[in-house]
C-alpha cells in the first residue's frame, strides 16, 4: 500500500484531512501550496513539499516528478498544466484534467449535466450588462440567482437579485466575472451525497444527507436526512448517474435542492471530498477522505464502505466558523469536548469571521439525540445530564 505516492493540489482542510487518511494506509502524500503552513502541510512533515501555487505549471510539474497520482483538494487550479502532465508523463490524475474543467466552470458543469439527461436548476449563460440582466428577469421572474461561473465557494460569487432595482448593486458585486444567471429553486431542503467513482466507472453513493446552509455556507449536516425512503433513494441514484457522466476517479459532493413537489434538481458537483461529507469520519465504515485515497490509488471498495456503521447511526455534523469574538468558536469546541459521542476537528487556522475552522461530528443511535447534544454544544441548552 505504500508504493505510491499522492501529490494533492491544494493544502486546505480537506487535503489535510486526506494526508490523515492516507497516513493511516502508509501512503506517502506531497503538498502544493503557498507558503509552509497550510493545514494539509502542518500534520504532514516532509522536505517535499511544493511551496507554491496549484495554477503555475512549474509548481505542478514539480510536483508531478516526485508523485505516481496527482489529485486535488480545490477544483480551481491550472488545468491545462494538469492536460500536459497526463499527456508527457506516466504520472495519473484524479479526478481527470476534462472533469475538473467541465466542473470548475460551473455554467459549463450544467450544459454537460442537461447533455446527460441530469435534472439541474434551469440557467443561462449572460453577459454583464443591465440590458441582459433585465431579460433574464423577464424571463425567470424575480428573485433569481446570478453566479459568478468560475472561482465561486462558500457563496462568494452568488448575488440574489430580488427585483429589477438591484441590478445595478448585482453587477458591481460580480463585475469583471463571467456569469451566469439560475431560475430561483424554492426548494423545502437541500440535500447532498457524496458519491465514490472506482476506476473502472463504477459508482458508490453515500446516504443522502440534509445540508443547512446560512450565509451561503454550510452550517449543519444531518446524516441521513430527514425525508423519507423513496426520496433518500431517488437522491442517491441522481447523484451517482451524475458523477457517472464525469470521467477519473475519487470522491464528488452532489449539491441538490428538494422542491415542494418532490422533484431534486441538482444544484452543483464538487469534485473532491466536501464539507457535506465530513460526517462520514465518523458515521461511516470508510471516510470520505479514506474512500478518496482509495479510489485514486486503486485499492478495493468493498460491498457496503459507504454504509453507515449501524443502521441506527445517526450523525450531525457542525461547522465551527470563526467569530468576531475570538473567543466564541474556542467556547463552542470546549462545549463538543464536554460531550459524550462528539469529535472536535480543527484545521491550524487562524480565526476570521465566517471563516471554516473546523467542525463538530455528534453520532448517536436517533437523530433526536443527536440534536439534544447540538443543542449543548450550540450554548441553546445549560445541562446535558449523560
Ligand atoms: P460552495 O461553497 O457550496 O461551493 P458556491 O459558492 O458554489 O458554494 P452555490 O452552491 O451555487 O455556491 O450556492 C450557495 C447556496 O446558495 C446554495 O447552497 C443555496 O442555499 C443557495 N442557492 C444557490 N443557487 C440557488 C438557486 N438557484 N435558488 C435558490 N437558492 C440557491
Ligand atoms: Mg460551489
Ligand atoms: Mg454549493
């Protein structure tokens, strides 16, 4: 298991979380990323790694010469660079270099998922102008969603225009970014599943979780999600015929929105581990980020690793987002530390406002439970007796 060695671009959270996985399987893994410590490079210490950017096509190409398997942490790096490492070397990508471009510009995401027959958010492409914006209003009504195509996360990216009058605030905000615009999804829920692709195209759901999103960033996972059997189902199958229109290998996260009729249309696909699937650490047989390492590196995906561990487990997973008090978040993690069937996982980041500093996973037999504890750790309730 130790022959190869992984290059991850990107040395966030998530590649710091599959260093641990790949660690655990004695899988060397080098880094690429500004600067000496990032979270990834922290726990990970070596004389190899790349201190540089995932969009300089030196820095990969370096980084290709001492790895048998490039994957990645973020979707928006040089893809072209990737291209060429897969065409002149004998070094293999995952996710492939086609897939990451398809997903990275997500406007380009949706026509491929619309070409495979995939229930998406109705969108169109549009041009920065009040002109284009003002049809698209005549078109989907209001409010509607503009999206930066490229470089989005955590929302930023995202403007709601709620009538004709915030266009002009709609343009300054996205200005100098390629975009498009989506109808508004009045969804009951958004749910998500994390999906492993095997090299041979063969596809693994996770269960179908519910994703809390405030701020346009997640904010709590319940694992499984609170619906019923058939739409638990429905998500999963949705999310693996997706992925299975995208070509390589490794772990994606299935963004969807629920409607009031029932119907799931896709929101977007992330390709790489997802914050949606930090509850699998805990919850499930094999990790999200164990179940990642596997796939690049072909290792087996035995029958039921995406389960979780009992049928009665049930899990909600926390963000711990940085706070204007500093001392805030350290409360909250002091609180899960307090608290019988919870795990604190911190990233080394420096607190921000808003930004991702860790997350809390609870896991207990009912979902009820589960909250109880949430409840505690949230600072919503004074006791928690056992
Ligand atoms: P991520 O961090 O997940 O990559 P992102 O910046 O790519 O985020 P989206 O996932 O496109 O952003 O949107 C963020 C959130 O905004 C969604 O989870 C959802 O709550 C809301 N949202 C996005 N698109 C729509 C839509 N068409 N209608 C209603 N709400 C939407
Ligand atoms: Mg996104
Ligand atoms: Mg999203």
């Amino acid at each position: 298991m130790d022959s190869k060695v992984v290059g991850i671009l990107g040395g966030g959270q998530l590649g710091r979380m599959m260093v641990e996985a790949a660690s655990r399987l004695n899988i060397k893994t080098v880094i690429l990323e500004n600067g000496a410590d990032s979270p990834a490079k922290q726990i990970n210490s070596s004389a190899e790694h790349i201190d540089g950017s995932f969009n300089d096509e030196a820095a990969i190409r370096k980084l290709a010469e001492k790895c048998d398997v490039l994957t990645v942490e973020i979707e928006h790096v040089d893809v072209e660079a990737l291209k060429k490492v897969q065409e002149q070397t004998s070094v293999k990508i995952y996710p492939s270099p086609e897939t990451i471009a398809l997903i990275k510009d997500k406007y380009l995401q949706k026509e491929h998922l619309i070409r495979n027959q995939i229930a998406v958010a109705e969108s169109t492409a549009v041009e920065s102008t009040a002109q284009a914006l003002q049809s698209v209003g005549q078109k989907y009504g209001y409010p509607y969603m503009l999206k930066s195509r490229t470089m989005a996360y955590d929302g930023r990216g995202n403007f709601v225009v709620e009538d004709v009058s915030k266009i002009p605030e709609a343009l300054e905000a996205l200005k100098d970014r390629p975009l498009y615009a989506e109808k508004w999804a009045p969804f009951t829920k958004e749910l998500a599943v994390m999906v492993v692709r095997g090299l041979g195209g063969d596809v693994h759901a996770y269960p179908t979780v519910e994703t809390i999103h405030k701020n346009n960033i997640c904010h709590t996972v319940f694992a499984p999600a609170r619906v019923n059997d058939t739409i638990q189902k429905r998500a999963q199958l949705l999310a693996e015929k997706a992925v299975s229109a995208f070509p390589g290998a490794g772990i994606f996260g299935v963004e969807m929105f629920l409607l009031p009729n029932d119907e799931l249309l896709i929101n977007e696909i992330a390709p790489r581990p997802h914050n949606s699937g930090h509850y699998t650490i805990d919850a499930c047989v094999t990790s999200q980020f164990e179940a990642h390492i596997r796939a690049v590196c072909s290792l087996p995906l035995p029958k039921n690793f995406t389960s979780l561990s009992t049928p009665s487990t049930h899990a909600i997973m926390l963000n711990v987002l940085g706070s204007p008090d500093p001392e805030e978040w350290l409360q909250k993690c002091k609180r899960a530390l307090e608290t019988p069937h919870a795990s604190v996982y911190l990233y080394g980041k420096s607190n921000r406002p808003g930004r991702k500093l860790g997350h809390i996973n609870i896991v207990s037999q009912s979902m009820d439970d589960c909250i109880r504890r949430l409840e505690y750790i949230d600072g919503k309730s004074g006791t928690l007796k056992e």
